[in-house]
C-alpha cells in the first residue's frame, strides 16, 4: 500500500462521514479508492475544487460546479447501478 498524504486523509475522512450519512459505503476495493481519492485531491490543488476525477472538465466554472464531487448524479447513479460513476459511493 502507497504512503498517504494528509490531504488524502482528509478527502478520505469527508467522502466516508458524506457516505455514511446517506447509508452508503465507500468503495471497498482500496486500489480503486486510493485513485479516486487522490484525483478529488489533485484536482482541488489545480482547480480548487473536488471534481470528479472521472468526469472532464468544461472550463466553465459555472458549468463545472455540477461536477464538483458529490456531483449532480451520484444519488441516480447509486440509486439505478448501486454505485456513482467513479466507483467511490457504493448502495
């Protein structure tokens, strides 16, 4: 297992405290998790906000804030395949 920062730790912390108080989990394949949590961490370093590390960015700050993890699709998305598309939240 890869050494953690403590920005990860931290997006780590908040996407577990969101799922649990939807009554999801996360995503218990840690390879996977790691990716994604490392990409909501890199892309609030670049861009200042948690995008999607599966979703492309418009440019359009606006546009984009429906991107900004948790993302306007996640709850339809857990709802209809039991997962969001970034395979971080999990039914």
């Amino acid at each position: 297992m890869t050494e953690t920062t403590l920005d990860e730790e931290d997006m780590l912390k908040w996407a577990e405290g969101y799922a649990r108080k939807q009554g999801w989990t996360l995503n218990t394949d840690n390879k996977q998790l790691g990716t994604v949590i490392r990409g909501l961490v890199r892309n609030k370093t670049r861009f200042g906000r948690p995008y999607c590390p599966c979703r492309l960015r418009s440019g359009d700050e606006e546009k984009d804030r429906d991107i900004e993890c948790p993302c306007i699709y996640h709850k339809d998305e857990v709802a209809t395949l039991g997962h969001c598309h970034c395979n971080l939240y999990f039914k």
